[in-house]
C-alpha cells in the first residue's frame, strides 16, 4: 500500500510527463512507503496526510538527485545538491512518524514495592 499517489507527488512537485518518468516516480512511492512501513511498530497508523507528506518528500529527495553529486558546474552556473542520495529518512521525518506513537507509549507509573507474603517486620525505634 503505497502512502501516496503520482497526483500526491504531481500536487507538490510538478507535472510529471513521460512514460519513463511515471514508472519511475511511481515505483519510488512504493518503495518510500514500504521504508516508511518497516520503521512502524506493529499495529500503529500514523495520520494518513503525514505519511503522504514524508513519502513524496523521500521521493523529491531521491529523484532529484539519482547520480549521488554534490554539486556540479556548467560555465559560470553552479548546483550544489544533498550531500546523500537515493530514498531515506531524516531523522525529524522518523521522528514525526512516531510522534504520536511514542506519545501514548511512554508515561511514568509507580512500582509498589510491597510484597504481602511475607510478614510485616516492625523496626526498632532504639538506636545503638
């Protein structure tokens, strides 16, 4: 199940025109989608406008930069482009995933320490 559609990326990024793009920017949805599926734990669904936020992201980053430059050059022109190619995710885009997770999954509780099994052992109130 792709998080995104090409109409999502379209929105966002521009028409994409040729059969070869198409094919390419629609096998990168899926692939963005399943990267984002394997960090999720089990049974968690992050919102549904975040997921298609962060795929089409993933997938500008990796389209954009295919050949994994720096920067390049043409006469008096420069480009300089993230330093890292191909599809990832940041580190605030996985945090934004599990945000809510994390949320309803970390809270702070008590231990009672009480063991009622075995009896109750008064202290001594004289000091030595």
């Amino acid at each position: 199940m792709a998080y995104a559609t090409l109409a999502d990326y379209e929105a966002r990024h521009g028409s994409v025109c040729s059969a070869e793009q198409i094919n390419k920017i629609t096998a990168l949805l899926d692939d963005a989608s399943a990267l984002i599926q394997s960090i999720l734990p089990v049974g968690y669904t992050p919102a549904q406008e975040l997921t298609r936020a962060v795929t089409v992201a993933m997938v500008a980053r990796g389209s954009t930069n295919t050949g994994g430059l720096r920067s390049k050059t043409v006469g008096n022109v420069s480009e300089a482009y993230a330093e890292q190619a191909g599809l990832y995710l940041t580190e605030g885009e996985e945090r934004m995933l599990l945000a809510a997770y994390d949320a309803d999954h970390s809270s702070a509780y008590t231990v009672d320490a009480r063991d009622d099994g075995l009896p109750l052992r008064r202290r001594s109130s004289c000091r030595r």
